[in-house]
C-alpha cells in the first residue's frame, strides 16, 4: 500500500474510534443521569407519602372531637392516608399492604366510633369507645412489625 493510503485509512479509523468511545461515554453519563434523577423523584414521592401518613395519624384526633354523627361523617375517610396508599401503590408496592391494612383499622375505629353515638351525641358508655382507640392503637402497632 502506499504510505499517502495508510495514514489515510489510519486518521480516518481514529477519527471513528473517537467517535465511538465519545459516543459510549455519552451513553453512560446519561444513564447515571437517568438514575440519579430516578433516585431524587423515589425520595421526594417517600418524602410526600411520608407526610401524609403523619398528617394521617390525626385523624381519631378529629374523629374524637366529633359531637354529632353528622360531624363524624364529614371526617369518615382520611383524605391524607388515601393519599398515601395512592404514592405507594404507583411507587412503592412493596408497603402497599401495610398501608391497606393501616386504612383498614381507620375504617374499623370509625365504624367502633358511630357506634358510640346515639340520638343527641356521644352515649355515656365512653368504655366502648375508649376500647375501639385501644384496639386501634394495637393494631397499628402490629401493623409496624
């Protein structure tokens, strides 16, 4: 070969080796980006479920304050737990059941707490009632281990 076609061939391999090795170096930046950023939006959706578990540990507080049925039943569903359940079943399904069980025992102490209401209000027999937040207290505590 003539020495004019060999560094042409040479310069023109180089060039394209360059090319490539740039091209997978690019690739691999970008698929760390990719999960980074994937990191960021799985802490910042822990982060928002988080916040309305906790706000949803307030509820019996509201349920409590209740006089009326009809004021326990603009409180019957925790808002916040429901949105909870939502980011864990889209990014988190691994928790998804204990949160369900977690609403299910909301549900139950509601139901313990309308019970424990008669025609004008709360009955006297408060027992119950302090038995329903009990019950509710060891279940979420089950609900953890």
């Amino acid at each position: 070969m003539k020495p004019d076609l060999e560094s042409a061939i040479i310069a023109a391999t180089a060039a394209l080796l360059g090319v490539v090795i740039s091209q997978i170096f690019s690739f691999l930046h970008k698929a760390s980006e990719r999960r980074h950023e994937q990191r960021i939006l799985l802490r910042q959706k822990f982060e928002e479920m988080t916040f309305h578990f906790l706000k949803s540990l307030h509820w019996p507080i509201e349920l409590e304050k209740c006089t009326t049925l009809l004021e326990a039943q603009d409180v019957a569903v925790s808002q916040d737990a429901q949105a909870a359940i939502v980011l864990c079943q889209l990014y988190f399904p691994e928790i998804v059941e204990v949160l369900e069980r977690y609403i299910l025992v909301q549900q139950a102490y509601y139901d313990a707490v309308v019970e424990s209401f008669g025609e004008a209000g709360l009955t006297s027999d408060r027992v119950a009632f302090s038995a329903s937040s009990e019950s509710l207290n060891a279940e979420m505590f089950a609900a953890k281990n």
